[in-house]
C-alpha cells in the first residue's frame, strides 16, 4: 500500500541533500513527459526542467493551458490524457512521467462528465501507459490536492488523514489517488504522489477565470477596486509558492524512498483570507481594503493546514519562501506588465 506515514525518528535529517545537484544528476539527459505542461504548475515544472538538462515534452489540451507559457525548448503536443494510444506512445519515449492534467475545481461542478473522464480516466490511461513502458519509466509522479481532506479531524493535516470528500474535484482526485495505489500494489507501478495545498506565484494568470484568490486580489488592488471575500473572510488555506511546489514535485520523482508514498506540499502556516487580503494590500501599496460577497458552492470548507513531516525527512523537502516574500514577488511579476492585469 502506497505509505501516508513518514517515520519519525528524524534519523535522516544529517543527509540533507543540495537539491539542485541531486535534480540535475537526475535528470540531465533524460527525457520527462508532463502533462498538463502548458497551465500554470506544469510549464514552470517544465521549465525547471529543462534548466536542469531534461529534454521536455508536454501534452496539454489547452482547456485552461495557455501556450505562452509553454517554454520554447520543450517539445509541445496537442492532446489529451484522454487519448490512449497517445498517451502510451509518448510515455514509451520518456525516462519519468510527471501526471498534471486535470480539470480544475471551479469548473469541475459544471461538468462532471469532463471531470471524471480528464482526472480519472486520463489517471488510468497514464498508468496503464506506465505499466506497459515499465522496463524504461523509472517513476510517474502524480500531483494532487489538498482538497480531498476537506474538514480535517486535526490540524495541522497529515497524509495519513481519512479524505472528506466535499467537491465533484476532490472526488475525481482522490479516485485517481486510489488507481494509483492498485497500480503500485498490482504491478508495481513506481509512483509517487504530492499533495498541493493553493499554489500561487508568478505566471498565475489573473486573465484566467480559474486562478486563484491571490491573482484575484492582486487584480483588484491594481485597479483600485476592494478585494471580494466569498463568505466571512474567517476560512483558512495554506499558500504555496510556486518555486517550492516544483521542487518538492521533482524531488517526488527522483529520491528513491519516494516511491510508492504521498506528500503534503504546502507550508505549515494557516492563513485566514482577511489577513491574505490585508498582505495583499500591503504588498501592492495600496490600501484599497475589502469587502464581503456570498459565499460560493465551492467554499466548503472552513480550516486547511498541512503538516510536511514526511516531505521533509523523506525528500529533504522543506519550503523556502515565506508568503510575504512570495506576494512581493508575484507583485513584481505583475507589474512588469500592466497587460497581465
């Protein structure tokens, strides 16, 4: 079974490992396939990638992908995960599979039949794929959610929390999860499995109606409009910068102990969206407050904080930048061009 457990002994943390070197030892020269590579995690996944002397090809049927984003060293296939036979020529080509595709929460409820057949279909596709090509993939890394702990029992959360099932997208996530784990139990599939917790940063597009609440904010700041806050503003989430979520998930790829295991990616720090508002404001320099709107369907749930224990004794993983320097930056991104706004 696919461990939700780190050990706790804290033998390991003499061993830290320089990431950049482990990475590149890694994966110079080989040849990574990423789904999903032209949205907002996957293309900085590929990019980093590449910096690290990988040869990239992604395949994105740009539902929310955007091809800008799309670094021009990778080789770029329209497609989607959906596509069997695609899927398996393309992973017979490649050393590591990194899973990103999927459909996103906000739209998730207006179509269930294109949720389930992206996040649970294309999963199973990616794995049978996998398993075929075993003799040459070496690990497909799957990146998850932190939504499928909905109303946790405790916090911070631990991988090992029973799911809480709240969203059509957290169902068809959580659902993928479990094939992963028939396919790790089965076939001896090597997969591992992060767990991202509200990713945001630079390349976050605000023109896209599925970015997050920090783009949203951002924009408004810029305009000298108040930030909108779905409900009473109290609920929590734990914001990931982007540099630090690619990191982890490469890690997943390449340390051997990783295989087979789930990991937290997140911060370990909770945050209320008033005072997300609030650091906004003040990284933006204005001072356009917020005001109150209904709370949406989606907004389900009411506390989120992860713990990273096993990240961090497993991967050597722990994250490096705080939210007040995350906003700064993804601030500066923004207004390098008023066009992004």
């Amino acid at each position: 079974m696919m461990r939700a457990n780190a050990p706790r002994d804290g033998s390991d943390f003499h061993l830290m490992i320089d990431y950049t070197t482990l990475l590149r030892q890694s994966f110079e020269g080989r040849s990574v396939l990423v789904t999903g590579g032209a949205g907002f995690v996957g293309s900085q996944v590929s990019g980093r990638l590449l910096q690290l002397g990988a040869k990239v090809t992604i395949l994105d049927d740009f539902t929310t992908g955007r091809e800008e984003l799309v670094p021009p060293a990778a080789e770029l296939v329209r497609g989607s995960v959906t596509d069997m036979p695609l899927v398996s020529k393309l992973a017979a080509e490649s050393d590591y599979l990194i899973h990103m595709a999927a459909r996103v929460l906000a739209s998730s409820t207006n179509d269930l039949h294109s949720d389930s057949a992206v996040n649970i279909g294309g999963m199973i596709n990616v794995l049978s794929a996998a398993r075929d090509h075993a003799a040459t993939l070496k690990r497909v890394v799957y990146t998850s959610t932190t939504s499928i702990y909905g109303n946790a029992r405790a916090l911070p959360i631990h991988e090992d929390e029973k799911p809480n099932i709240l969203s059509p997208y957290a169902a068809s996530k959580y659902a993928a999860e479990s094939y992963c784990n028939v396919f790790y139990e089965m076939y001896g599939t090597p997969v591992s499995i992060v767990r991202y917790s509200n990713v945001y940063g630079p390349h976050q597009s605000p023109r896209n109606p599925y970015c997050g609440v920090i783009s949203k904010f951002f924009v408004a700041c810029h305009k000298g409009e108040p930030m909108c806050i779905h409900g009473s503003g109290m609920q929590t989430r734990d914001f990931t910068y982007i540099d630090d979520a690619v990191t982890a998930t490469l890690l997943a790829a390449v340390v051997p102990r990783a295989e087979g295991s789930i990991f937290n990616v997140g911060t370990g720090v909770e945050v209320n969206v008033i005072h997300l508002a609030e650091a906004i404001d003040k990284a933006a320099g204005t001072r356009v407050g917020y005001k109150f709107i209904d709370r949406r369907d989606i907004d389900n749930v009411t506390r989120r904080v992860v713990n990273m224990e096993r990240a961090r004794q497993i991967l050597r993983w722990v994250p490096n930048v705080s939210l007040d320097a995350g906003l700064l930056r993804t601030n500066e991104w923004l207004i390098q061009d008023a066009a992004r706004i």
